[in-house]
C-alpha cells in the first residue's frame, strides 16, 4: 500500500497559496510568468499548489506530528488561518 500523508501536504500547499498570492500580488513579473505559463494566473497556482501537495505528502508520509499538534489539527488550522490571511490580504489592498 502506497503512504501519503494528507495532513502535512495540505499543511504546506495551505501557506503555500498564501505565498503565492502575495508574492504575484506585488511583483507583477511573477503573475504575468503564471499567466504566460499556464494560461491564467490562478491556474498556474493550483498546478504548484498541487505539484506540492502530492510532493509533501509522499515526503512526509512516514512523519508523524508536528510538536504537540496532531497531522489533522495543524492542517485543519494551516487551512483556516490560510484562508484568513488571504481574505485580510484582499481586504488591506482593497482600501489601499
């Protein structure tokens, strides 16, 4: 049976999108390689977002958890607290 760790990948692929988004947000060059890529900058994001969320979850799936968090826990609050720097992000440009 194959072992993949589906906790720490969506752990990582979670602040991974987080950086993703800010860092095509500010440096246009970037967003513009995404689209230019992939045809869409939101599509170029979800195929990294997945190449490491497979990657990670292969690589660490002999790991267990993360200091006094279980798998499920970190990737439960890396996915909500992802989700919430994403929207404040969006919020702080919108009244820029």
């Amino acid at each position: 049976m194959i072992k993949f760790n589906f906790y720490l990948g969506a752990t990582v692929s979670a602040w991974l999108l987080v950086i993703l988004i800010v860092i095509a947000e500010f440096i246009v060059q970037f967003k513009t390689f995404l689209a230019s890529t992939f045809g869409h900058h939101w599509i170029g994001k979800a195929v990294i977002v997945t190449f490491a969320f497979l990657a990670f979850g292969f690589l660490l799936k002999n790991r267990n958890s993360i200091g006094d968090l279980s798998d499920d826990k970190l990737a439960w609050y890396s996915v909500l607290g992802s989700l919430i720097v994403i929207f404040l992000f969006f919020i702080i440009e919108f009244f820029k």
